[in-house]
C-alpha cells in the first residue's frame, strides 16, 4: 500500500469514526431526552397520588355532630371535666372508702351545682303565675328583718375574722359519714370543674336538652368512675417459673436449717 492509499484509508477512517460518534452523541441525546421526559411524568404521577393519599387521610376534626344540641354541649364538656377527674380520683390510692367517697362528693355537687340552675329556668314559667295571683291575694306579712336590722354585733374584725376562717368551707361540701380524705379531694377537683359544669348547662333553654344534658352527664360521670376503679384494680401477676419457686423454698429450708442449728447451739 502506498502512501495515497494510507491516507485515504486514514481519511475513511477517521469519517467512520465521526459518524459513529455522531450516532452515538444523537442516541445518549435521545435516551437523555426520554430519560427526562419519563422522569417528568413519574413525578407528575407520584405528586398526583401524594395529593390523593392526604385526602384521603386527613382526621376528621369536624365529626357530625349528634341530633341533640344537649349531648353535643355535654360532649364538649366531658372532654374538659373528665381528665380533671380522673387524676384526682387515681391519686386516691390508700384505699376504696377514699375513692368511694371522691365519688360521692362530685356527683352530690353536680347535683347541687344544676339544681339552682333548674330552679332558674323554671322560675319564668312561673314569675307570670305568681303575678297573677299576688294580685287576688292580699296577705300581710310580717317582716322580721326590722328587728334583725336592729342586731348590733360588737365582735371586733379581728374575731369576725377569725371566725370567718375557722368555718371549713368544706364541712358544707361534705356529705356525713365519707371519708375526709376522699371529700377534701373532691372538694379541689369540683372547684375545677364547677364553672365548666353550670355555663355549659346554662347555655341550654330547651327543656329536652337541659334534661338530655342532666341525665346523661350523672350517667357518664358514674360510669367513668367505674372505668377509672376498674383501670386502678387491674394488676398484673409478676412472672415466674418452676425453678424460681424451688429456688426460694430451697432458700427458705435452708434459713430455717440455720435457725435451728442456732437455737441448739444456745441451749448447749
């Protein structure tokens, strides 16, 4: 071969070799290309379907409500008592007659938080009545509040004072013959609670839902008592096996042995 046909050998080559670099350079472009594009749309389908799985998992934070505008206020409130309640009523642990009579304070005071409410409530119904007949009727009462107004109490303020705190607010609280330690607890945890209890019933004007309200919050209160009773009475047994009770009544024949040994040896 020679050198012309060398060099154009060489020329021919080095065109092969540019047209397969040309290919080669246009084929990465392509697979690049479709690369991108494929990835555009795995990314469009992964976003679609993130979107759709937090739709569908949001928590519902406005759950229907209950067809009683009574029970949705009591909802409300339990929600806000009922924990007050049950850390009080677990820090009662010495015995039951504590926790029985934690119980039986706040269920007499509810009652006796809603009854001035009801008296409320009822006194509209019965204002007009009472009008009416204090027309009709002309009774002369006597008023002994004029020689009450007369009283003249020489206690110093100290003493007035002094008396005014030994008056244990919570002797009025009490109910006779519970325990003291359960009725000063109750005492505390009621003051918590009382304000929550007495706006929530009075929001109510309806007569079906101020008794749906009154029923069903003594019914919840009693059976949350037992379901905090229950959680304080469950105890799990610690557990063993065969060879640990042997173990300890080995342990226990052998203190007993060496008892005996000295008992013998002092009578020697």
């Amino acid at each position: 071969m020679n050198s012309d046909q060398e060099q154009v050998l060489r020329e021919n080559i080095r065109q092969l070799i540019e047209v397969v670099k040309d290919k080669r350079t246009n084929e990465q472009n392509k697979l690049l290309q479709e690369e991108n594009r494929l990835r555009g749309i795995v990314r469009s389908l992964i976003e679609v379907e993130l979107r759709t799985l937090t739709e569908n998992t949001t928590p519902d934070n406005d759950p229907t409500p209950n067809k009683s505008t009574g029970i949705n206020m009591l909802e409300d409130l339990l929600k806000k008592i009922i924990p007050v309640l049950e850390t009080d009523y677990k820090l009662l642990t010495t015995d039951a007659e504590q926790r029985i009579s934690f119980r039986a304070h706040i269920l007499n005071a509810v009652i006796g938080a809603l009854t001035p409410a009801e008296a409320n409530n009822e006194a509209g119904e019965e204002e007009a009545a009472l009008d009416d007949l204090e027309e009709v009727v002309d009774v002369d009462i006597v008023d002994d509040t004029a020689e009450n107004d007369k009283f003249i109490d020489i206690r110093t303020d100290s003493e007035k004072a002094d008396e005014e705190e030994a008056e244990d607010p919570r002797d009025d609280f009490g109910v006779e013959g519970a325990d003291e330690t359960g009725r000063n607890v109750a005492y505390n945890a009621f003051k918590k609670i009382q304000t929550s209890v007495i706006d929530a019933y009075e929001l109510l004007s309806n007569t079906e839902d101020q008794e749906l309200f009154y029923d069903y919050l003594i019914a919840n209160l009693k059976l949350y008592f037992d379901k905090f009773e229950n959680e304080l009475a469950a105890q799990v047994d610690e557990p063993t096996n065969q060879a640990y009770q042997d173990a300890v009544a080995d342990e226990e024949g052998m203190e007993a042995e060496v008892g005996g040994e000295e008992e013998l040896e002092l009578e020697l």
